[in-house]
C-alpha cells in the first residue's frame, strides 16, 4: 500500500517535518542506485523514530543551465513523484530552481535554508552532491558544520552492478544505445514514458496501422526504432499490448521526434487521454523505406515478431 504523502513547492515545511531524515538529489528514474538509498533510510526511520523527506529541484539544475538540453529526463516529475510514495517517503519538497536560486551560496543553503527551515537530524547525500552559487558546496563543507549545525551527514555507498556505478547517466546511455534489457534491470521496472494522445496527421491509419501519438517532450530520447510495449490508460488498471515507433518518421520525412503507438485488439478513442508506455522490449531501429508499401510490409513483420514476444 502506497502511503498519503505531502509535497511541497517551497522549504515552509510543518512542524512534525522538521527533525527528519533528508535525501538530497534528482532522483530521475528513482533507479536501483536510489533504492538502496532508499532501504538504508527506512532503516534510519525505524531504528530513530523519524520521518523521511527528498529535496529535489524542478527543473533539473543540468537542465536549467543548459538549453539545449532538451531530451534528458528518465521520468517526469509525476512519474518521479509516483516512485517516491513507493520508497516510504513521507514528505517531497519541489523547488523550483531558478536564476535567483541558482545564486544561493553554499553557506546560506547551509544555515538559513537546510537548517533554519528543515531542521535534519540526518541529510543523505551522494559522494560527488554540489550545491550553491556556482556549484561551490560540496559534502565536505557540509560536513565540515554537522556539529554546529546538530545534523550527520549520510554518504552511502553507490551500487555496482558489473563492476559499474548504477546511475542516471549510466542509464540514458543505455536507452540512446537501446539496450532495454538493461535499462529495466536497472530500473527495477519497465521504462515508461506518460503522455497525452495528440491529433496527428493519420498517417498510420491510412495504412491501416492506426496509432496514437504522443510528444515525449523532455524525456531522454531512447535508440530510435520499434519496440513491443504495452500500454495503460489513465484510471484504469489494463495493460493493452502493442508495438511503437519511437523516432523521427523518416519514410515520412518527419523532423519532430515521436511516439506512435498501435495497440492490439483496441478500437477505441484515445485523443486527448493520458496514456502511460512501457517499454518491454527493442525490435529494430528506425529506418527509411522507399514507399509506402515496402513500409507496410515491415509493419506486418513488426507486428509478427512482437506478438510472438511473451
């Protein structure tokens, strides 16, 4: 069971917050990594009867101070938000990063903001965690104010898997390159990516594939091609298998990138809905086709290998 879960878009946090354990960082895809992270802190919970609150920032800093930047992220901030109330967090706190944040020396996010408005009694940070004006902070001037301060600072080990580091990085490496397989394990899931079904041009049901398509918007751009998926509506708890393309619809001589997805035995309306696509599974990367029928052709091959594929 999910536990009730309060968020907040700024550091007035209640009073019963206050004291709590702190996790500093992005968290995107809460992988593995973080799920460690995670266990280690509940032990903290039980064994000093406290509670358990992230710090995350909205946009992501990377993001924020680089543009083009556009296709980075593993989850989305509800999908972040989802993962979190699964790892037994009591409290989220969102905030918004901006210029004006951006400029907050290290020394005022120590004093005036960590510990005058949240009051840890422990701060889980990584290793390489910088924070302040110019990244000038780092785990070892928050340590160097642990004592005055009256917090301890937490630097878990990161998890190895084949001798590599499980981290976000590590992770949108693996989907530009399309291995999937790994990408779910890190996980711990199905790599999914949420969105509203647009209107597009029909292109798909004129050949008698009918799709609904999706902007990924800023999420990290996995290897271009088609994959087995399966599906699930907002409000309802059916998966409806499928297959999509994710790219850039060359045949078409497409320049936007997107997600169309054909779902199995599904003859409903989905525009304008919520759809959230997991990823189970690459077949084949995108590819130009000199016409339409030898496209269509592929399709039904598509079609054939994904349904085969359990």
């Amino acid at each position: 069971m999910v536990n009730s879960i309060k968020i907040y878009k700024n550091f007035q946090i209640k009073k019963n917050h206050r004291g709590s354990i702190i996790l500093i960082g992005n968290f995107d895809g809460v992988h593995l990594g973080h799920q460690k992270l995670f266990s280690l802190a509940k032990k903290y919970k039980k064994k000093y009867r406290v509670k358990i609150g992230v710090l995350t920032f909205e946009p992501m800093p990377k993001m924020f101070f680089d543009s083009t930047l556009k296709n980075f992220r593993i989850s989305s901030l509800n999908q972040k938000i989802s993962l979190l109330k699964k790892q037994s967090v009591d409290f989220i706190i969102t905030k918004k990063f901006n210029k004006e944040f951006s400029k907050t020396k290290s020394i005022k996010f120590i004093n005036q903001i960590i510990c005058k408005k949240l009051n840890p009694k422990f701060i889980f940070v990584s290793n390489n965690f910088k924070f302040g004006n110019k990244r000038e902070g780092n785990v070892s001037q928050l340590v160097q104010y642990e004592t005055s301060n009256n917090y301890k600072i937490i630097k878990p080990q990161p998890l190895l898997i084949n001798k590599k580091i499980v981290s976000s990085s590590l992770i949108r490496n693996f989907l530009k390159n399309g291995k999937l397989k790994k990408v779910n394990k890190f996980l711990n899931r199905k790599w999914s990516i949420e969105g509203r079904v647009q209107k597009g041009k029909q292109l798909g049901k004129k050949i008698g594939f009918p799709t609904a398509n999706i902007d990924i918007k800023n999420y990290v751009l996995a290897k271009p091609g088609v994959y087995v998926i399966r599906a699930l509506r907002h409000n309802s708890t059916k998966y409806i298998r499928g297959i999509a393309n994710l790219g850039y619809r060359p045949t078409f001589n497409g320049k936007k990138i997107l997600l169309e997805v054909h779902l199995f035995n599904f003859y409903g309306n989905l525009y304008n809905k919520y759809l959230t696509v997991e990823f189970l599974n690459f077949i084949r990367k995108e590819k130009k086709f000199k016409n339409i029928d030898q496209l269509k052709k592929q399709i039904k091959v598509d079609l054939k290998i994904a349904k085969k594929i359990k």
